[in-house]
C-alpha cells in the first residue's frame, strides 16, 4: 500500500500526542482538542465522525457512572463499611489483604477514583494509629483499584473506550464474559504479589504531616508583635504585610484564637503572634529591620496544639496545575493559606508564590472556616489528612432505591442487563428520589476527560478511515515477518503498556486500536484475543506515577520517588502480563 499525504499527516499527529503527553508540557485536553481540531480544517477528519463519537453510547457510559457513582458515594457511607471490614485488623499483611481484596471489588462495578480518594485518608490514619508509614500502603491501594477494573467490561475506562471505537468501526463489542476470568485471574496475582512481596519493595517514608511536626521551624516563623511597632492598629496591607519578598503572613493568634487565613483587611493588635512561611532566610532578612516584631525566644510553638495543617492533593482533574500559586487566587477562593509544595517526594524551596503547580503535588494548607465547604464542591483539591465523614440522609426509601440501583449495577456489569439503557433507568430513578440535583451533574462534568474521550474515539476511527491504520500495521507485520500469532499478541501487549507508562491509558488505545484491528482484518485472525491483549496493556499503569490518575493521587501523600513505582511496579507488570498471555494463549488456543 503507497502511503498518502493524509497518511503521513495522521502519522505525524499521533506522534505529536505521543510526544506532548510524554514530556508534560501541555494539558492532555489541550494535545487531543488542538490536534482534533487541525485534522478537521485540513478535512482529513470528517465533522460527521466527530459528531458520532459524541454521541458514541460507551464513552456516554463512562458519564453516567459517574454520575452514578457520585450520587451512590454520597448517600452511603462507603467509609464505614471499610471500617467494619478493617477495624479489628492489626497485623500489616492481613490489612492488606483485606484493603486491596476490597478496594479491587469494588472498583470493578464502580469508577475506581473516587474509591481511591475516600481511601487515601483512611489508609492513612489505619497506618499513623498503628505507628506505621503510609508508603507501605498507598501504592498497593491504587493497584488494586487498577486491577479490579480489569474484571469488568465497566471497571475501568480503557475498556470502555475500546468498546467505544469497536462500536464506532462496527466491529463486535467486548462483553463481560471476555473479561471476568483474566480480569480474576490478574487481579488474584496481583492481591497476592502486593500482600506478600511487593509492600516490602517500598521503603518507610515519614510522611508530610509527620515531617511538619517533627520540624515546624523548617516551615513556619514565629514572631511577635511589640507594643511600641508602628505596625499596630494597621491592617496587614497597609503594615506592609501583604506581598512581602517570598514570603507570607499565614496565620495570627490573638487572646487565645487563631484567625486563619489572614485577610489584608486584619488589624494588627499589640502582642500578636505571627506566623510566616516561605524561605526562612527570607524571613529572617524581614525582621532585622525595625519592624517592632521578633522571633519568639521558645523551644516550642505556643500554638502546637492549635495550629492544625491540613495535606491536600492536586488531582489530574485539576485546573490549578500549570499555574503559578500566586496566580491561583488560593487564599480567597479556598479560604487556606499554603504553607509548603512536596513534589516528588521532596520539599520544595524558593518562593512559594513562583511555584508552578503540578499535577500530584501535595500542599500543606493552614484554613479558615469556609475551607471544608469549599472543597467539598471542588475537582481541584484532594484532602489527604482528615477523614472525610460521608453521612447517607437515613432515609428507608432512599436506602431502598440505593441498593437497589447498586445491585442492578451489578447485574448489569455482569451483562444481565442491556448497559447503556439500564444506567439511563438507573440515573432517573436516583434524580427521583433526590440522591442529587441538576446542579450535581454539572459539577460532575469532566469537560476535559469528555474532551479527551471524543478525541481519541474520533482520532482512531480516523485513522482506519483513510487507511493510515493499514498503511501502518503492513509495515509492523513486514518487521514482524514469519512472526507466530502469539509473538504478533506479545508485541501488542508490550506495545500498549510502553504507551499506558509514558502517556496516558486513553491515548494507548487509541493509538494502538487502529493498528490492531488492521492486523487483524489483513491476517483473518479471531479479533478477540488480540483486542483482549489491547485492553489489558493498556490497563497495565504500573510503571510510572503518571500512567494513571489513581498513582498520582497517592504520589505525594505516601512521599514517594518515580523510582517507587518503577521498583513495584516492574515485577507486577511482569507477572501481570504472564498471567494475562497464559490464559488468551490458552482459552484462544494461539501458539
């Protein structure tokens, strides 16, 4: 096959998205939408392409579970059914066995995310009651949310939108019988590997908070403002307070009360204590001057037992990342004050407001009364430090309804029940009983992962369209020439996680979706195994801390290295892919 200008436009293009996801330098949404929208002008991608993959039912799906998820997490307390199950466990090993077992069932029927965020606080708190560090466990819980989504056609979005570009190509869907037994069987070595070996790979980190208070001075200057300062009676703006060189006025404790955050409008009273943040030397250089304030002359804060830090996460969701601190309007828009940045497992220096935030860094925040509301409504903060208690309304009909809608998640996980139609049934009934409101659906709206879904569906479906697909799967079977079937499904799978650890599992898919089903189609060969093989690379998010979303939530709060999850990660992948290529090679007779 002679290749075409369009041929080598579309190759460059998936080159591109490979590329800008790799080195991070731009948002995923923005890779997909800009390279989506340039294939368009230049009519390579027909607007009736996009427009179907809009209105693709599989990656529709992945919507509406989570709006169901969402309304499901709020009415039932998933943290107490964790506590009954963990709270008489005391040994390391049997915790977790139980947390990963749980969390892998669960993430099988539900998004795996938000089962991964009402986790990390509980998990960490099991560990500091029990004198144990987090790290030993955080690692292990996202890969159990990540396998247990491999048992189910709906556990995870990879499947989803492989589905979704099957549907879109009219090719035979994936169901539930694919994926159960290798989905069982990866997800019982993998439970068995992080139980036994893999949590003695990782070593004891101390984590965030711990390292706060073990050396609050690191972080945070004491000071005292004297009688005779010309500072009081000011606010803190006109004191001269407000945008200070690397630093910032966090906190003030008057008469026994601590006001936090600190507004520019605060009168500054005689016998204030101030609190700073920022590069100590900085700190420092401010009070030699005659300011009327020094720092306090005590081995302890005054304030030990008051000042309270709160650890939150900056999810992947999160339009925060890319921006610097000062830029972010965090104080009036949180109600906190940030007190530190940790980034890959490290404190980092320099002046805070300069700092470009990233996807996974953990903040340390000092918070004002409005904080808890504010982010219970966000998608750009994660809290690590405190549990969150979520209460169901108590209500017999509401309970009713839930569990009902629960059970017929199941039922048509297990394929029982036609997907698309049944959680469309599933979210009325729960808009019915009140389990949440339009403006509830709204705030669950991901337009970025929505951005990012159509593009890819409508990327890969391109790419089989104008024969790239083609063009590009007869030049890999020519450098795989006289290869086996089973060499051809190696090759896949190894294809697809080198793609899922650098980029992310969505891009995986639909890069190599289309080179899969043109070998496919040119060898006659039963598409099943080989879109299995796709599937389960793709979900292979082990390596990196930046393959998959549930990784970069447990990044910062276990103070973790990329090397962790490389040192983990390598040996579960291995066993991981063993255990998928048996059984296809096995249930599809392919030598």
């Amino acid at each position: 096959m002679e290749a075409t200008l369009d041929n080598y436009i579309l190759l460059g293009a998936l080159l591109v998205i490979t590329i800008s996801l790799f080195v991070q330098r731009f948002k995923p949404t923005l890779v997909f939408g800009w390279t989506t929208l340039l294939l368009i002008v230049l009519g390579i991608m027909p607007m009736d392409i996009l427009l179907s993959s809009l209105s693709n039912k599989s990656l529709l799906t992945i919507f509406l579970l989570i709006f169901i998820t969402s309304a499901l997490r709020k009415h039932f307390n998933l943290l107490g059914l964790m506590d009954q199950l963990f709270r008489t466990i005391s040994s390391p090993r049997r915790f977790l066995v139980a947390m990963t077992s749980a969390v892998a069932a669960l993430s099988s029927v539900v998004n795996n995310t938000p089962i991964v965020a009402l986790m990390i606080p509980y998990v960490y708190d099991w560990s500091r009651k029990r004198s144990l560090s987090p790290s030993r466990f955080l690692i292990p819980l996202s890969y159990a949310a990540t396998l247990g989504g491999t048992i189910t056609v709906i556990g995870t979005s990879t499947n989803l939108v492989l589905n979704g570009l099957l549907e879109a190509n009219n090719l035979p869907k994936l169901g539930f019988g694919d994926f159960l037994i290798p989905g069982l069987i990866v997800t019982g070595l993998g439970v068995l590997y992080l139980s036994v070996f893999g949590h003695r790979l990782l070593a004891d980190r101390k984590d965030v908070l711990q390292d706060f208070k073990s050396n609050k001075r690191e972080y945070i200057v004491e000071t005292v403002l004297h009688a005779n300062s010309d500072k009081v009676g000011k606010s803190v703006a006109n004191a001269g307070l407000r945008n200070l060189d690397g630093v910032f006025l966090v906190e003030i404790y008057r008469h026994g009360k601590l006001i936090s955050p600190v507004t520019p409008e605060e009168i500054l009273e005689a016998g204030d204590m101030l609190y700073f943040a920022g590069e100590v030397d900085e700190i420092v250089e401010l009070l030699k001057g005659e300011n009327g304030f020094e720092i306090a002359k005590r081995e302890k804060f005054a304030t030990t037992d008051i000042l309270e830090v709160v650890e939150v996460l900056i999810p992947i969701t999160s339009d925060l990342a890319g921006k610097k601190v000062r830029d972010t309007n965090f104080r009036e828009r949180y109600d906190a004050a940030i007190v530190a940045i940790h980034r890959d497992g490290r404190r980092l220096g320099g002046r805070i407001g300069d700092v470009e935030l990233e996807y996974g860094d953990l903040l340390l925040l000092t918070t004002g009364s409005r904080f808890k509301t504010e982010i219970q409504s966000s998608k750009n903060l994660y809290t690590v430090s405190f549990m969150e208690k979520i209460e169901g309304n108590g209500k017999p009909g509401k309970v009713f309804v839930g569990l009902g809608a629960l059970l017929g998640v199941i039922g048509m996980a297990t394929g029982l029940l036609d997907l698309f139609s049944f959680l469309l049934v599933v979210l009325v009934l729960l808009a019915s009983f009140g389990f949440f409101s339009a403006q509830d659906l709204r705030k669950d709206i991901n337009s970025d992962l929505l951005v990012i879904l159509v593009s890819a569906v409508a990327l890969g479906t391109t790419l089989i369209h104008t024969g790239t697909a083609a063009w590009i799967s007869e030049n890999m079977i020519g450098l795989l020439n006289g290869a086996s079937p089973l060499a051809i499904l190696i090759a896949i799978m190894l294809l697809t996680v080198v793609l899922t650890s650098f980029v992310t599992n969505v891009a995986a898919v639909a890069v190599a979706f289309p080179i899969v089903a043109a070998i496919v189609s040119e060898s006659g060969f039963d598409g099943t195994p080989f879109y299995l093989a796709l599937a389960y690379g793709a979900s292979a998010s082990f390596l990196t801390p930046v393959s998959y979303q549930t990784n970069l939530m447990v990044y910062g709060p276990g103070g973790y290295k990329s090397s962790d999850f490389m040192r983990v990660g390598a040996p579960l992948t291995l066993i991981y892919l063993v255990g998928i290529l048996a059984y296809l090679s096995t249930r599809y007779q392919i030598l």
